[in-house]
C-alpha cells in the first residue's frame, strides 16, 4: 500500500475542518436565537441532548483540524522565511479554536444537566452568551485571515488578485464585530454574523487550502538556505 503523505493531509486540513464542521452543525441543528423563550430553549437543549453531544464530538474534530490547518499554514510561511506571520497564524488559529471550544462546552453544558433543570434565566443567559461568543470569534478569525494572506503574499507565494480578496475577507470578517443590534440582519444571531461572515471565511479557508495543497513543502536543506538567506 502507498505510504500515507501527512503533509499533504495536514496541508489539506482547512478542508477537513469544514466538512467535520458542517457534519457537526447539521446533526445539532440550528441553536435557539438570542432571548428565544423557555419552552424552545427547553425543547432544544434538553430534548435534542444526544444530537448535541454527539455534535460536540465532532465539533471537536473539526477544531483538531482547524489547530493542524494554522500548523501546516505557519509550516508554509516559515519555509518561505515568514516565521513572524507563520506564529501569527498558529496563534490565532489556535485562539479561534479555544473560542469555539468554550460554546460547544456550553452547549453540551446546557444539555447535559442546566436546562433539564429548569432554570430558564440560566438556560437564557448561556445561550445568549455563545451567541457573544460567535460574535468576538470575528478578531482571531480577522488575524487568521491577515497572517496568511499577508504572509503568503509577501512571500510571492499569493497573486495580487489573492491578496486583494485576502483583505476583503479580513474586513468582512472583522465587521462581524460590530454586530450588536437588537435583532435584525445586524444582531449577533442576524444573517450578517450566520452568514455572510461565516461564509466568507469558509470560501477564504478554501482557497488557502488549495494554494497550500499546490505547494509542495520546503526540503531540509531548502529551510537551511532560507534561515541562513
């Protein structure tokens, strides 16, 4: 049997993290919007429980391999001799991942004893605070976007055309911060941080993906002659 090549499945991991993310978000289906009432939040955590913790197995794949995606990105730009932004993207990769690994704790919180209890203002509270919590995953997420379009560019290794959508998404992103309306397309459960912004960032992870894919990773005598240049 032909070897596994794991840099070119790390390099890949953009891609996996997106598939184990909507695998993850269909199973538990679509979270009660902010201020929803007791008997939806109810019916959600508690009575869709096995959805949720299941989803939150997976979930916890996905941001395995969001963490190996900031990896193999940061591998990138330190063979190019970009090692500032490759550390840039490690730890904003790494900061995204822990945001998103405190909402699904919350969740699975929620469903595993805190709504089955009965406290709806509790219950109320938390499922607001993740939606905070999606809203603030816009600066990682901004500083993921800029370290890797800022980095692969300057290291000749992104198009002029690449950049420039690089920076449109990072704007786009970042936006999402300010999305604190009452409710509406520019809440925090509105269709601008749901979708436009998520959207963004998953066509960015996407093209990211296949430029590190099309790039075969430096030798180690490559990376000597970096490091000394």
């Amino acid at each position: 049997m032909k070897p596994t090549d794991w840099n070119r499945v790390w390099r890949g991991a953009g891609i996996q993290f997106l598939v184990f993310f909507v695998i993850a978000a269909a199973i538990r289906g679509m979270q009660p919007n902010i201020g929803a009432s007791a008997d939806t939040l109810l019916s959600f955590y508690d009575g869709d429980r096995v959805r949720i913790f299941i989803s939150t197995v997976v979930f916890g794949f996905a941001f395995l391999n969001l963490m190996w995606f900031g990896a193999a990105l940061s591998s990138a730009l330190r063979d190019a001799g970009k090692a500032g932004w490759g550390a840039a993207a490690t730890a904003s990769s790494t900061a995204f991942a822990g945001m998103w690994f405190v909402i699904i704790t919350i969740n699975a919180l929620l469903a595993y004893s805190v709504a089955g209890y009965g406290d709806a203002t509790l219950t109320s509270a938390l499922n607001d605070l993740t939606w905070v919590l999606v809203v603030l995953t816009a600066f990682p997420v901004g500083m993921l976007i800029m370290s890797g379009s800022f980095g692969l560019w300057r290291a000749g290794i992104l198009s002029n055309r690449g950049f420039a959508l690089g920076v449109t998404a990072m704007v786009v992103v970042l936006l999402r911060a300010t999305t604190w309306a009452s409710d509406g397309f520019w809440a925090p459960d509105g269709a601008y941080s749901s979708y436009v912004a998520t959207g963004v960032m998953v066509l960015w992870l996407l093209g990211i993906s296949r430029v590190l894919l099309a790039r075969r990773p430096a030798t180690s005598a490559a990376r000597v002659a970096v490091q000394a240049h």
